[in-house]
C-alpha cells in the first residue's frame, strides 16, 4: 500500500513517503508538486496534503495530476485555511478556499471540463471562537454574523474518493 504525505515539511509522518520540495530530517522524496509526479499512473492508495494546495502554482493541475497517480477507490485528504481566515492570507498564499472549492472536482459537469473526476466522502470545517464581537465583525470585517455568530472558519478538510 502506497501512501503520499504531499508537501510534509516538517510534519513526518510513519507509513507514508513524505515529500516535500526542500530537503529536511525525515523527507524521503523530494518533489515539485506543480510538476508531474514520479508515481506510475494509479499507483498510489491514498495522499495526504495539509496546507499545502493553497500554495502551489494552479490547484486545478495538482489535483489532475493527484488523480492521475491515485488508483480508483484510493483516498485524498486535503486541508486548507479557510478563506474567512485570517490565516488564509499569508503572502505565502496563491489560492483561497472554502467549503464549497472540492465541488467543480466531483460534479460530472464539472469535472468532466477538467479531466479527473472524485466523491466527496467527508467535508468538515474547523472553527475559531471570535475574538471580535459580531458588531465589530460585521463593521471592519464586512462578515455575514447571521451565518456565522460564535466565530469564523478556521480550515477546511476535505476526504475525496478517487472514481
């Protein structure tokens, strides 16, 4: 069984071939995600990225390139900030997500535009309590508080099954 720890830095993890794009304690590969992948097609049983995607280059073209390496049935779990975090916008960050962002990959019309097709097996989204009151909230940082009233989105997880 083949297990992918995409983009690991320093979160080593047992059981996976942790990659990263620098060389450190515990990488065992390194690669450039926004390239193709050393893995044959459907290779690979499941991967890992956690905070990861919303720095590479184009996500559309990782994720084409995750399924590719994927076998059908194999699982991808991806977190990324949310984008009512403040931790989404880190100049280090090129793209922002939300709850809905894994859709385009896993509706037929969709994803039949881009080429890779998965199912959505989980969604969560993990909180921050406020640290501003709704007033303020609702004043300087322009947040919908009705639809969200004890806090803001912190990240987003996401579990995708290859089809």
């Amino acid at each position: 069984m083949l297990k992918l720890n995409l983009g690991c830095g320093r979160d080593i993890r047992q059981g996976y071939v942790n990659v990263d794009y620098i060389a450190g304690p515990g990488v065992d590969v390194v690669a450039d995600i926004n390239k193709r992948l050393q893995w044959d097609d459907q290779s690979v049983d499941e991967v890992l990225m956690y905070h990861v995607l919303e720095h590479t280059d184009d996500p559309v073209k990782v994720m084409l390139e995750i399924h590719r390496i994927v076998r059908p049935g194999g699982v991808v779990e991806i977190k990324v900030p949310h984008r009512m975090h403040s931790d989404a916008y880190s100049i280090y960050h090129r793209h922002y997500f939300d709850e809905n962002s894994f859709n385009d990959l896993c509706q037929t019309g969709g994803s039949a535009e881009i080429g890779c097709r998965f199912e959505i097996l989980e969604r969560r989204i993990y909180w921050q309590h406020a640290v501003l009151s709704p007033w303020h909230m609702r004043k300087y940082l322009r947040i919908d508080t009705s639809r969200w009233p004890w806090g803001t989105p912190k990240e987003v997880t996401v579990r995708l099954k290859r089809l």
